[in-house]
C-alpha cells in the first residue's frame, strides 16, 4: 500500500502550462522529496496527487489503481500543508478527532487513535488547548498527527516546516524523518530548501520549471548530476 504511478501527467491553467508531461513511480514506503525553486510546479503536482487540483492530461494510480478522478476523501492519502490549516476554534483533541467523526467512527476508536498519535508525537499535555496557545512547532505536529490518525498509504507535505525558525527546522526534520521510520509508509515532501532534501530523501526529484529533470539518491544527484542545472541546485562541483 502507497505506491503511486504518474503517467504523462500534465497540468494547465488557462493557457498556461505549468507541469509539463510527467512520468514518475513512487515506491511504496519511500520518502521522496519534490525540491526546485519557487514556481516550478512541486505544489501543483504535489495538489494534484492529493486530488486538490485535476489533471489537465494523463493518469495518476494510487496502489495500481487509476485514481485520476477519485475524489480526495477516497484517495486514502493525507495532506500536511505550510499554514498547518487547523481550525482555530477547536481545541487539538477535536482537531485531530475532526475528520475521525466524518469518518463515523465510534468515540472509543477515535480516542484510542488520539492516543497513539498523541504518544507519538508528544501532544499529551497540550490536547485541549487551542492552535493559537501553541508554538509553531506545536501546531505542525498536531497537523501531522491529524494525518497520522488517518492512517493514509502515503502523506504528502507542502513545505510543512518553512514558517518555522532554522533550529525547529532541524529538530523537526529529524522528528518526521523517525516517523517515516517507524511508519514505514510512503512520504511524498516538497521543499525549496536543498539541505532539507538532502538530508531526508530515500530519493530526489528534481523540479525546473514543470518538468523533473533528475530523479535518484542524494548521492546519486550529487555525484552524478545530468545537467549543469542539477549540479547548481544539489551544490555538486560539476
Ligand atoms: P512551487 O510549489 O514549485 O513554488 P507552484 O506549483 O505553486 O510552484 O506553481 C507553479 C506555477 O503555477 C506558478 O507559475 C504559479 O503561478 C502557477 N499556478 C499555481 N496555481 C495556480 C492557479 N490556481 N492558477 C493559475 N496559476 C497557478
Ligand atoms: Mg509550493
């Protein structure tokens, strides 16, 4: 579960065209990260995977399946955005618990799965605050165990830690690259910053300006990169 097929895969709006005919096969289990500069699609096709926005042409399979037009609720996947998109009304517990209810699930599986993401992600002491009595770095966990609970076959994350300060990044990504570990479950992660990248990746994807240029390892990408572009994005002497 969480293999993910794109093939062909284009976007336009209006007459513009953004991502340009895209083949990529994401492993199930892997964590890919979507890097490249500002405006050059990853959030888009990153959208489009999550069934946010549609696709102008080709396919995109979940586990095999053609879920080119399966609604976003359907897709079995878990988005985790920037603006975190808690509602601010609604104390943590009932944030995480919220797509739970629409689920119909009972209260005593809503309150275990709580638990479970609330151990895993050290939110036990702050469950009935609000998001606005919490830290950046707070909120992002609760949006992530919002998605934990879900138990999706993959999360996708559109730069889920750029509002925060550099030494939270850090601790941040090391918090989600153990949580890949110990899920085991497809993480698709778009971001501008190489080292964030770098650092986490099974493998890299290479955007420049709707298309991937290069896709591999880090060391890979680093040692060989198909393109100048490539070498200047990745820091490689070449
Ligand atoms: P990235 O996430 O890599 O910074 P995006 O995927 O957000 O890039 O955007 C890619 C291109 O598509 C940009 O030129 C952006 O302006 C354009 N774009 C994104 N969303 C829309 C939209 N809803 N309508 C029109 N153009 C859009
Ligand atoms: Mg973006």
């Amino acid at each position: 579960m969480g293999s993910i097929t794109l093939k062909q895969v284009t976007k336009s709006f209006g007459k513009v065209n953004v991502i340009k005919p895209i083949d990529l096969e994401i492993k199930d289990g892997e964590f890919i990260v979507f890097v490249g500069p500002s405006g050059c699609g990853k959030s888009t096709l990153l959208r489009m995977i999550a069934g946010l926005e549609d696709t102008t042409s080709g396919t995109i399979e979940i586990d095999g399946q053609d879920a080119t037009d399966t609604p976003p609720a359907k897709r079995g996947l878990a988005m985790v955005f920037q603006s975190y998109a808690l509602y601010p009304h609604m104390t943590v517990r009932n944030n995480i618990a919220f797509p739970l209810k629409q689920a119909k699930l009972s209260p005593e599986e809503i309150d275990k799965k709580i638990a479970n993401a609330a151990k895993i992600l050290n939110l036990d002491t702050y469950l009935d605050r609000k998001p606005g009595q919490l830290s950046g770095g707070q909120r992002q966990r609760v949006a992530i165990g919002r998605a934990i609970v879900r138990q999706p076959s993959a999360f996708l994350f559109d730069e889920p830690l750029s509002n925060l300060d550099a030494s939270l990044r850090v601790n941040m990504r090391l918090e989600i690259s153990e949580l890949h570990k110990s899920l085991a479950t497809t993480m698709v992660y778009v971001t501008h910053d190489q080292v964030e990248a770098m650092t986490m990746a099974d493998r890299i994807a290479v955007f420049n300006a709707g298309i991937i240029e290069q896709v591999g390892t880090p060391l890979e990408l680093y040692n060989k990169p198909v393109n100048q572009f490539v070498a200047g994005f990745i820091g490689s002497p070449k």
